[in-house]
C-alpha cells in the first residue's frame, strides 16, 4: 500500500511530467489559454492515459512478449493509443453526451501527445505490474493537468502585463513556465549546486 | 530558378519557419535532451533521418493512401522507421541510446514529422519533398544544437565533454535543470522573434520607400 502511495506522489510532483520528465509539452504550451480549457484538456488525458496504461500492459505481456516481438511496442502502442481514443470518443459520444461535450474537442488532439506514449513505454520500462500500471498512468496525467491548470492560472494574470515587444506570446510563456518548473524542482529534493 | 526554389526552401527551414523557434513544434525533446551538444546532435540526425525518410514515402504514396485514413497511415509509416533508427542506435551507439533513452521511441508523437507529412509531403512530388526533410531536419537540429551549446557551456562549463572554462569556473547549474530548459528557450525564440519583428519593419519600410520612388 505505501508502495502504491509514494508512486503517486512521486508520479504527481516529484517526477512531474511537464515539469521535470518533459512530456506532454505540446498540449501544455497549446491548450493552456484558459484555466477551463486546460481543466478540460487535463481531464481528456487523464481518462484516456489511465485506460491505456492497462490496455498496453495487456497487449505487450499477453501478445508482444509471447510471440517475441517486443522491438513492435513503438508501432503496436501508438497504434493502439490512436485506436483507443477513437474508441473512447465513440463510446462517449453515444452513451454519456455530456462528458463528450466536455471533452470532445480535446480527444483527437491526444493522439499525439507523448505523455500517452511515454507513460505506456516507461510502464513496461520500469517493469511496473499491472496494478501499478494503471495508477501510474492516472497519477502521472494527474500531475499533467495539475501542471496545466496552474500555467493556465499564470497565463491568465499575464495577459495583464506588457512585456517588450519581443517576449510577446509563447517566450513569457516559457519563461513563466521556467519559474514554475524551479518551484517543482523543490519536491526533488534538490539543490542547485 | 530551381536553385533559388531550393535555398528558399533552406532559408524557411532553418529561419523564417524554423520548426522549433517558430512553429513550436518538437517541443518534449527539445527541452528534454539539450543538456549537452552530443544529445542534441544525435537526437537532430535521428530525427532528421526519420523525417527524410517518412517524407519520400509518404509522397510517393500520397495518390494510393485513401484520405480518410491518411493520419493514421503516416503514424505507421513514421513509427516504422521510428523503430529501424532506434533498433540501428542501440546496436550501434549504445550510449547514445541509452542518454537519450525514452525520447528515441517518442519521436513517433513528435509534431514536426506528422505536420511535415500533412502539410507538405502529401501534396507535392518526391523530390521537393527530400529538399523539404532536409531543411527542416537541419532547422531542428540548428535550434537543438544552439539550446545545448548555451546550456552545456554555461550549465556546466564543458562541450562535447570537454572542459571549456578549466577548473575554476563555477557552472551555473540552473541551466542544465529543467527550469534552465524553458527559460532559454524562451530566450531564444524571444531573439530570434526580434529578428523576424525587425526584418519585417525593414520590408515594409523598403516597400513604402520604392513605392514612393515610384510616384516621382
């Protein structure tokens, strides 16, 4: 069980995805105009990356690894993620209309987010079994929105500012951005030296 | 004249369109792996390699691949030679590999190939399209290799693994760590948005001037 726990802790903070792994950079630049829409967006990835962290666990243990055809995972992952979230929007679309609504637009673009990618490789990576799979995947994407809705946060009050001319737009961002990835290296446990 | 076509196409790669500084695309790995130049040369050459690749097959295909399922036939296509690169690399760079670890498999999800693919590949001949890989190729690697010589230099005093500033320098260690990736980077495109912002002023201004040349 405290195995469980600190997993997700450190999935959420310490090991943030955007923020010290570098995942999911896309969508945190793209999507994070608004608190809401980044809200959205975080829910989007959370609900499909912890359905294809068990999917992938599946698919690499019951099919790639018994015929011996592991060095297929980046093709068969990717494939199954696009599959996946094509499934998933149907399946929304057609039983609960108003979680679609919610995040309908958000799913095609999650595709080709890496975070989904990568957390299903570092899965079979870290050698994780399928319990800890699965809440690898939901506590990394947890982390993924909990970073996006903050920068959407700092976004927002920018818009209030007037830097120069050049730092306009996507540079602040990053340097905004930067900030907040130093006060998440706190959970590291690091120093700068 | 086709020459001229060639090094426009070269210029809107590595400046005026330069997939990282401008496009924003490819952005996990540029920050993930610009910690030393080695890194970003090896990680620009795969994708450089893989963009190249994907770019000639996907426009030699491009009248047989059905429209309707045509994203999902580049993502095989792409993660196809995604996976020949990283199987050549452990063979025979190991260490490579192994610095670069997750991010040689992720090149499948990196943006620039797949827009490469929609936006160019798929609608022009071969040959264009090799020139288009090619100059997009070196615009990534370009921006990774400036990201990491800033930060491999400063952050911890060395390039290519060799020490540049002796013993007594003290390395800013902030740059290597992750908040020094984004701060750069935002630095970075800050100039070279400078850059594009002045040219731009300097245009409009040599049109107003000849234009008014023109009515004397």
């Amino acid at each position: 069980m405290t195995d469980i726990l600190i997993l997700m802790f450190s999935a959420v903070l310490i090991e943030n995805y955007v923020f010290s792994k570098f995942l999911g950079i896309c969508p945190f630049l793209g999507v994070s105009d608004k608190p809401s829409t980044a809200l959205g967006m975080g829910l989007a990835v959370t609900f499909v990356m912890t359905i294809s962290s068990a999917v992938t666990y599946g698919v690499y243990y019951l099919v790639l690894e018994p015929l011996k055809i592991e060095y297929l995972e980046t093709i068969a992952f990717i494939l199954i993620i696009a599959a996946l979230v094509q499934l998933i929007e149907m399946f929304l679309r057609k039983f609960v209309p108003a979680l679609y609504s919610a995040l309908g637009i958000y799913l095609p673009l999650i595709t080709t987010n890496c975070a989904v990618l990568g957390a299903a490789m570092l899965n079979i990576q870290e050698g994780h079994n399928f319990i800890e799979s699965v809440i690898y995947g939901f506590s990394s994407a947890v982390g993924f929105t909990l970073a996006i809705v903050i920068f959407a946060g700092v976004r927002d009050r920018m818009r209030m500012s007037n830097p120069p001319k050049a730092f306009r737009g996507i540079p602040i961002a990053l340097v905004a951005a930067g900030l907040i990835a130093m006060a998440f290296s706190g959970f590291m446990g690091i120093s700068f030296s | 004249m086709a020459g001229k076509k060639i090094s426009a196409q070269f210029k809107e790669g590595i400046l005026t369109n330069n997939p990282v500084f401008v496009q924003l695309l490819g952005m996990c790995s540029t920050l993930a792996i610009t910690t030393t130049v080695t890194n970003a040369l090896g990680m620009g050459l795969s994708v450089t390699a893989v963009l190249i690749c994907s770019n000639i097959l996907i426009s030699a295909l491009r009248k047989i691949i059905p429209n309707q399922i045509r994203i999902a036939s580049y993502i095989v296509i792409i993660s196809g030679f995604v996976t020949v690169v990283e199987m050549l690399m452990k063979a025979y760079t190991p260490e490579l590999s192994k610095s670069l670890g997750l991010f040689i498999p992720l090149i499948v999800v990196n943006c620039i190939i797949l827009a490469r693919a929609e936006a160019f590949a798929s609608k022009n001949a071969v040959l264009p399209s090799i020139i288009d890989g090619v100059a997009m190729g070196i615009g990534y690697t370009v921006a990774l290799i400036l990201l990491a010589f800033i930060r491999e230099l400063f952050g911890s005093g060395t390039l290519l693994g060799y020490s540049v500033f002796g013993d007594s320098y003290q390395p800013v260690s902030m740059l290597v760590s992750p908040a020094g990736a984004f701060i750069t980077l935002g630095f970075i495109i800050a100039a070279v948005q400078k850059i594009l912002l002045r040219k731009k002023d300097r245009d409009f201004r040599k049109q107003h001037e000849s234009g008014d040349g023109s009515d004397d």
